[in-house]
C-alpha cells in the first residue's frame, strides 16, 4: 500500500456539491417555483413499454450486456458470505473468498446443470443437493463423490463458470453473461463515478430488504422516481405535504443522473442571505443507468440513511419486480436510529407500492389497450425521463423518441 496515497476527502466533496444544489433549488423556489428544463416535451411511442418483442431486446441489451449492481459490499462483508443474483435472467453466485475478493458464477453444478446454491449462508464450500459435487469459492470442483465413475474427466474443466464481477467504492457489479469476459466500473460509470463514490456505500450496514411487485412494465414504475411533478396531486398527504411539486434540479453524467427537490423550507431559506444558510445533510435521488435508484436521506440532521431499488422486468411486459433495500452508516448502529431507518424502510415501500405503483399498474393497463400508434409525453420539467428513455434507445440501438 502507498502510504503517500491519501483518500479523497468524500465528506468535503458532498458539502460542495450539495452547497452548489442547494444554490439551485433555492434559485428555483425564489423565482416562483421554477424548474429544471429540457428543451422541449418529448413524445414516446406507448409500445415501448407494451410490446413484447421490445421486452426481450431491452433483456438481451440491458440486462445481459450491461454492468448491474448485484449487491452492496455489505451485504456479504466476510469471508463466504454469498447472495445470490437472479432477477436478471440467469441464476448467479455472488461470493466472497478468504482473501476477500468477490467472484460471480453461474449457480449450476457441474456435473448435470442442477441448481447448486438455494440459500445464502455462510460456507467454504459449495455442495449440490443432487450428487454432492462440491465446490469451493474461486469455482474450483474440490470433491467427486463416486469418482471412480468418472474416469479421464479432468476436474479442471469441471470448474464453475464464471461471469463477470467487480467490486467497486462499496458496490458489486456483474454483467449477467458468461459470454462476456471483462467488466469495468469506472470506465461504464464515466464522469458518474466521482458521483457515486463520495456516498461511500463501503461504509453501509444493511437494515431491511424486500421485493415489491407490480403488474407494469419496467420503466413505467420506473419513470415515478424521475419527477416531482406529480407530488402534489399523487403524494398529497405525505410527500407532497414536504416537498414543492414540480420543482426540481436535473443533473445528466452520461446515461446516469442525478435528480434532487427542495422541501418546503426552501421558502424560508430563499428569503436569506446565504450566509444564513444551515448546511444541509447531502441527499437527492441518483439514478445509475439501466435499472437502479440510490435515495439518500436522513431521519434527522446528520442521521443519514441510503435506499438502494433495484427495477427488473418480469416475463412479460406487465410485470416488474423492483428490489428495495436500507441501509445505516456503520458508526450509526444505535438501536433507536435502526428502529427510525426501518420505519422509514416501511414508510417508503407503503408509498411506493400503494400510490407510485398502483398508478403504474393502473396505467400500463391503459397503454396496453391503447389504440396502435398513440404516444405519451414527457413534458419540458419531465427532464429525467427523456434522459432515461433516449439513453435506452441508444443502448438497444433503435430510434430516439
């Protein structure tokens, strides 16, 4: 290790650009409750999120070529802890080694393709249920049982297969394919990657995990965390009581971005000079292109909490399952603050499920029996969602909205 090498100061580096944030969404609220534009509404054709054939390209081109956050480093933070990686398609083995790296394979055995791994406790070893081929965690077949029967089968070739893995500022990637040997983080990140590594997700302990289910196309749940337009009619008696709707700030790296809206005590804060402002806890809703979402909040002033979902499509066009998680700083694991992360965990999954996606639901129901050829539209102050839907159709290689 190079002692002269000294770690980015990521706390001095949210204060920064959260000042320069706060500038903006205080411009915002001043002004009469601007917002960030575009240059004009976009119009998007409502098959793309109906057609079936448009499901299986954004699988093929998405989901099984593209870097996806399979977990957080502290989801398995020892030695042979592993999760498995299975809403993108292919069942996946994510495991960490005694020496602490992270490896990814497909979760078949191999001797007959069975499932090799049902659940994610702790171990060295890896044994299917079938024969009892064992495994260990670099993919290396350490036990035949019965190995007289297989004779001048080398157990070299009967390593597990791997897929690619990185871990990356506290995240764990893997792209979903076999077929595609490399993967680099920083280089799919691009100008995100300063972005996401001043969260310092590293230094997270999870609290609560779920799946929340939806009859709706992918991104029609997904466009929900992409504007605040819709708080003070959808979210009325809860956020939208909070949070100025329609007012927001958009900022594009690339595929991915970062959205955030100011509270209600911007009115106050906008009528002062800055020198008079509190300094606030970083936060805002940062999207890392295709499918995943890192909320950061707070329950008080410097009690910051991260929400990680995670949307993935269903097998047909109508169904989406979106992975939710929180997590707590490990310097704040007092029983009383996990007990307000949590019930903030509950809170958002009540919102989410029960207002965002049971308009999701409602909606794609409409679109699919749409007559052929009708459009939606996203709107000037729908910024994010152009960025989102343009970004998709680049990476399948068809035609922008």
């Amino acid at each position: 290790m190079d002692m002269n090498v000294t770690e980015p100061d990521w706390a001095a580096r949210r204060r920064e650009v959260g000042k320069e944030m706060q500038r903006r969404m205080a411009a915002h609220v001043a002004a009469g409750s601007t917002t960030d534009f575009a240059d004009a509404p976009m119009l998007n054709d409502a098959s793309v999120y109906t057609d079936p054939e448009r499901l299986a390209l954004e699988k093929r081109e998405l989901f099984h070529k593209l870097p996806l956050l399979a977990g957080l480093s502290a989801d398995i933070p020892e030695s042979g802890d592993m999760l498995l990686f299975e809403a993108a398609g292919p069942s996946i083995i994510v495991a960490r080694t005694k020496t602490g790296k992270v490896n990814a394979f497909l979760n078949t055995c191999m001797h007959r393709g069975a499932k090799l791994v049902r659940d994610c406790g702790r171990r060295q070893r890896l044994t299917c249920i079938f024969h009892a081929w064992t495994f260990d965690l670099n993919g290396k077949l350490v036990g035949i049982p019965g190995k007289a029967g297989f004779e001048g089968i080398d157990p070299k070739s009967r390593s597990l297969i791997p897929v690619p893995v990185q871990e990356w500022n506290g995240m764990i990637f893997v792209i979903a394919n076999p077929e595609i040997k490399e993967i680099d983080v920083a280089a799919y990140l691009g100008s995100f990657a300063p972005e996401l590594a001043q969260l310092e997700l590293g230094n997270l302990v999870p609290v609560k995990n779920g799946v929340l289910e939806v009859k709706s196309n992918w991104k029609y749940a997904l466009d929900t965390y992409g504007e605040g337009y819709h708080f003070g009619s959808l979210h009325a008696a809860n956020i939208g009581m909070g949070f100025y709707s329609d007012v927001g700030i958009f900022d594009k790296f690339g595929k991915h971005h970062r959205v955030s809206f100011p509270h209600k005590g911007y009115a106050d804060l906008a009528a002062r000079p800055e020198g008079e402002w509190p300094e606030e806890d970083y936060g805002g809703i940062h999207f890392l292109f295709p499918n995943t979402i890192f909320f950061i909040g707070a329950t008080e002033p410097g009690k910051r909490f991260t929400q990680v979902f995670r949307l993935f499509p269903g097998e047909t066009p109508g169904e989406t399952a979106t992975q939710f998680a929180i997590y707590a700083p490990k310097d704040k694991t007092d029983p009383a603050f996990l007990e307000q992360v949590t019930a903030a965990y509950d809170g958002t999954a009540w919102v989410v499920m029960n207002e965002d996606y049971m308009v999701s639901a409602e909606g794609w129901a409409q679109l699919k029996n749409a007559p052929k050829g009708f459009q939606v539209v996203y709107g000037k102050n729908e910024i994010a969602l152009q960025s989102l839907h343009r970004g998709i159709s680049e990476a399948l290689g068809v035609p922008s909205p």
